[in-house]
C-alpha cells in the first residue's frame, strides 16, 4: 500500500494586536481567503447603494446593519469564534469602526503577505 504524509512544516503566522489583544492566524489559509472574498462581494453593493441619491434614514440603518453584520462574520471567520464580541464588547454600533477595523486587518494581511512573498488573498 502507498502512503502521503504532508511535510511537517510550521506555518507562518500574522500576529495583529487589537486593543491590546493579541490575535494570530495563518493569512494564507483557505478559510481565511473565503472570508476575505465573501467580504468585498457582500460590502460592494451596501456602498453602491450608499452612493445613489435619495436614500432614507431606515435604508441607511438597514446597510449599517448589514455592513456591520458582514464585519462580524468576516472578524470571527478571520480572527476565531468569538473575537468580533471580544473586539466589540460594550460599543455601540458605529459604522466607521467597523470598517477602520477592516481597512487595519486587510492592510496587515497585505503587508504580511508581501513581507513573505506570497499573494494576498483575492
């Protein structure tokens, strides 16, 4: 009978520190990159709908809402179960950190990523 073993070989790891905690993750896994996709996909239509004229204060909840439901999922995909509640715990729901806290954590896969040569995820 034939027989694969993967290498053992220890991963590279983004260490990112979030209000004084630290989280580690390996950028270049599969889930990590789905996280990363499903999240533009999701984002792009709530900020072309931000962009068109007219839009009332319960559409603008309604994508707050929305945005912020999608940067939890993407944190706790990215992060680990339960790090957007541990991020968030006690804040009010503010849009603009939501998305400050993403902007930090994408510029940090990013940067991470050129650092050691590999593609970021798409």
């Amino acid at each position: 009978m034939n027989k694969f073993t993967f290498q053992k070989k220890e991963p590279k790891l983004l260490k990112i520190d979030i209000n004084g905690k630290v989280y580690t993750f390996n950028p270049y896994t599969l889930p990590v990159k789905k996280a990363s996709e499903k999240f533009v996909k999701c984002q792009q239509p709530l900020i072309d709908r931000l962009e068109k004229p007219n839009i009332t204060q319960k559409e603008l909840d309604d994508l707050v809402v929305k945005a912020c439901t999608n940067v939890r999922d993407t944190v706790n995909a990215i992060l680990g179960k339960n790090a957007y509640n541990q991020i968030f715990y006690g804040r009010t729901v503010d849009f603009a950190e939501h998305q400050e806290l993403m902007t930090f954590i994408f510029n940090e896969i990013t940067a991470f990523t050129k650092a050691n040569n590999e593609p970021p995820a798409k």
